[in-house]
C-alpha cells in the first residue's frame, strides 16, 4: 500500500510538472482518478486541476499545501458515484450557476462518504449529499457564489442520508443548509452564518443539534416535520430578517431544547403547532433569552411546552402570541422551579430564591401589537408607555396574563455556556460579547436596579 501510495504521488508530481504548459493548462484530474486502484490513496502536490470529475470507485483523495480543482465555471466539480471514498486537503472553486442542474462543489450520491478538511469558494451549492448514509461531513470552509441570496445554493444539503455527522465546518454566505428526510444526523460545533436559513430541518427524526453558532442570517434555524430532536448548547444571534426566527420550531413532536443562548435576535424561538400531538410534551430549560425583540413567540394555539430554569432578560417582549385565541396549555412552573424574569417586580420576603408572588404578564400594548402587529411602529414610543402606565393604575384595562409563573427565580439560573469548537475567531469574539452584555445584566440585578422594560437590540 505504501508503495502504491509513494507511486501514484510520484506521478501526479510528474504530471504537475509535464502536464501544465506556460499558457497555464490544468492538471488532468480525471486521467490521475481513471489510473489509481480501487481502494487506493491518490495524493495531490500543490497545483491546479481540472475539475468536473467522476469517482466511479473506492478512493482517498488527499490534497498536500492545497490542491487548487478547478470546475471552470460548468457544472459539478466533484461528482462521486462510489461508497467509501474521502476527499480532505482540496480547495475547490469555481462551479457552475445552473440552481436546476444543482451545480456543486462536491456531489455525493453514495454511502460511506468522507469530505474532511476542504475549503470550498466560489461554489453554487458547497456539499450536495444523496442517498449517502453513514457519511461524515466534518472541518469545511464552504462560501458562495457572488450573488442574491435566493440565486445562491446551500452550504450543505443532505437528501435521504441517515446516519450522517456534520461537524466543525463554517457555511457563510450561502442560501441554506438543508437536512431533509434524513434520520439520526448530528450536527455539531458548526458556524452558519450570513445566509437565509442557518439550517433548514424537515422530516428528519432523531437528530441532535448541538454547540453550533447561528448568526447573522434571517432565520438561524427552522425546524419541521419531524420526531425527537435534540436542540442544545448553542448560541444564537442577531438572526434579523424579516421573520428573524433564532430557532423555528413547527409540527414537531418529542423536542428537548436546553442550554441553549438566544441573544439578538428579532424573535428567541418561535413555536407553531409544536408538540403536533395531543399529550405530547416539549421540555425549555436552562436556556438563555436575551435582547431579542420577542423572546418566545407562540401561535395562540399552542400547548404542551414546559418552561424552567430559563432566563429572559431585558427582550423588548418578553414572551409573544401571534394572532388571536386563547393562549393556554403551556407550563411556566413545575413544583418550586419556575423562571428567571428580569422584570419581575416582586419581593423573596423568606429568602428561598423564589419570589413570594407570582410574575404575570400583563403588558397591555403588547397584547395589543400580539393582535395588530402594526402597532409595533409605536413601540418604545410614548403612547406605547402611556398605555402600559394606564393599565397599571386601572386594572379595568389590564388584560388577561398571557404568562403566570408562580414560582419566578430572583437569582438567574446557571446558564451552560456550551464550548463551540468552530476554527472562527467570530465565534470567540461574538460569543465574548454576548457573555458581557450577560455580565451587564447580572450586575444591574445584583445591584437592586430593576432594568428597562422594552429595550430594542
């Protein structure tokens, strides 16, 4: 094996010095992929290859100081067509723009897939998997085509491929990245940033989504159709769009969501039709809601989530529904444990940690703009404060509470702060801010000062 390695890394040193002419002709990658053995490792020096090829069988691609394949702007760069092959150490750029002829970096349509360590640009789709079960997707840099966002393709989309991991890879810039009818997937300590949808779940069962960064897209998460997923240990931030969801949540039974920091964001999570099921239940603990301009919103509709030990501190509205009906059927205590609110302005006479009486919210226009979102042009204004002051002294016009925890925390429960392995300093550096404006918050608390009430990111 050794020997057959050192050979094929002979000729492909060969061909880099014979096969480009001074005009700059690429490097045949087809003929190096046509002449390797099955089941072989096909090394590539440094150099630029003509992309657009086909992995009709077992292979080790593996690149030394950065390969450069090229798909001359046509088509696929990289199509497999084998299981087991692995692809690590490329950079791979330049595909086509066709959205129907799904033009992609690398194209897998066969299990046992290995795509580790590439750093993908200029590329319509990135990684494009199907029917590829048991592949792993792991430490990629995948960009995008210069472009409107809906022209783009996804970073990563995975199609009919269970079992797959993705983990440790930053997707910035693409339109997507989607896992659809795709079982047991773990997507972990991965960077999805400026796209539309940070990841895109339907029909998916039993995934677990941890440590991962959604940040700066329009929507950080929307998860659908889909049974036991595990949601936990991630940061998300400043998703601002015009839904500006942090993690979407629809039709979805058997959903567990903690640990998790939703900071920034136009709306923390959003809940519709989420448990789908009558008796099932969904469990928030431990979870951080922060800055947003709503930190859970819910269709009035909804029931079967139990909230505890999460923190809302200082969100424009602290919990929203959307529409109107009766808001009943969710869970804001269970025995002693109820939620840290940071606007809650009751007393802990006996010194437990648990406020003497309940926090009920009964924020008049923002019952008002839960029915009539146009409203919101008033928000932080002073009519939308008059309102709120005339409810206080009249309780005439005090609405009904959309929440009641009778057991609120005076003290913010521990939040984990989950260690994102991402290779991005943005990682670091937004993680880092977030924790300070939480520094900011607990000091304000500590200090007895009761913080403001509608303040906008």
């Amino acid at each position: 094996m050794f020997r057959r390695t050192f050979l094929l890394a002979v000729l492909a040193l060969v061909v880099s010095l014979v096969g480009s002419d001074p005009a700059g002709a690429l490097i045949d990658l087809q003929a190096l992929i046509d002449d390797a053995e099955s089941g072989s490792v096909l090394v590539l020096p440094s150099g630029t290859y003509r992309g657009r090829v086909i992995i009709d069988k077992p292979l080790e691609i593996r690149g030394e100081d950065w390969p450069v394949i090229d798909g001359g702007g046509d088509g696929t760069a990289i199509e497999i067509e084998a299981p087991d092959v692995t692809i690590t150490g490329l950079v791979i750029r330049n595909t086509g723009d066709s959205l129907d002829r799904e033009n992609a970096g690398i194209s897998a349509n066969a299990p046992r897939v290995t795509i580790t360590g590439n750093r993908l640009e200029n590329v319509l789709f990135g990684l494009f998997l199907r029917h590829a079960d048991d592949s792993v997707v792991s430490h990629n840099e995948i960009g995008a085509i210069e472009a409107d966002v809906a022209r783009r393709g996804d970073g990563i989309r995975i199609w009919e491929s269970d079992r797959v991991l993705v983990e440790g890879n930053i997707v910035d810039g693409g339109r997507d990245s989607v896992l659809w009818f795709s079982d047991d997937i773990v997507v972990r300590d991965n960077l999805f940033s400026n796209g539309r949808y940070g990841i895109h779940f339907m029909y998916s069962d039993n995934a677990l989504v941890e440590r991962n960064e959604l940040s700066g897209n329009s929507v950080g998460g929307f998860l659908m159709y889909s049974f036991n997923l595990t949601i936990r240990d991630n940061l998300i931030t400043q998703n601002y769009g015009p839904s500006g969801y942090g993690i979407g949540l629809k039709d979805l039974d058997g959903v567990e969501v903690t640990g998790n920091r939703f900071i920034g964001n136009r709306i923390g999570i959003y809940l519709d039709n989420s448990p789908a099921t009558k008796g099932v239940e969904h469990h928030f603990t431990n979870n951080l809601f922060a800055y947003n301009e709503t930190g859970a919103a819910f269709l009035p509709s909804v029931e079967g989530n139990i909230f505890t030990s999460n923190a809302f501190i200082d969100n424009g509205e602290q919990v929203g529904v959307q529409g109107k009906g009766d808001f009943e059927g969710n869970i804001w205590t269970v025995g002693a444990i109820g939620n840290h609110w940071s606007d809650f302005a009751g007393y802990d006479a006996d010194g437990d940690g648990v406020g003497d009486v309940s926090y009920r919210l009964t924020d008049l226009f923002s019952t008002l703009t839960d029915n009539h979102p146009e409203l919101h042009f008033f928000d932080q204004t002073p009519a939308s404060r008059a309102i709120d002051l005339a409810a206080q002294m009249f309780p005439t016009f005090r609405p009904r509470p959309k929440v009641e925890d009778t057991a609120p925390l005076i003290e913010m429960p521990e939040i984990p702060v989950g260690i994102i392995s991402v290779p991005d300093a943005s990682v670091a550096s937004t993680l880092g801010a977030a924790m300070a404006m939480l520094g900011v918050s607990v000091a304000v608390l500590m200090a007895g000062r009761r913080p403001r009430r509608r303040v906008r990111t």
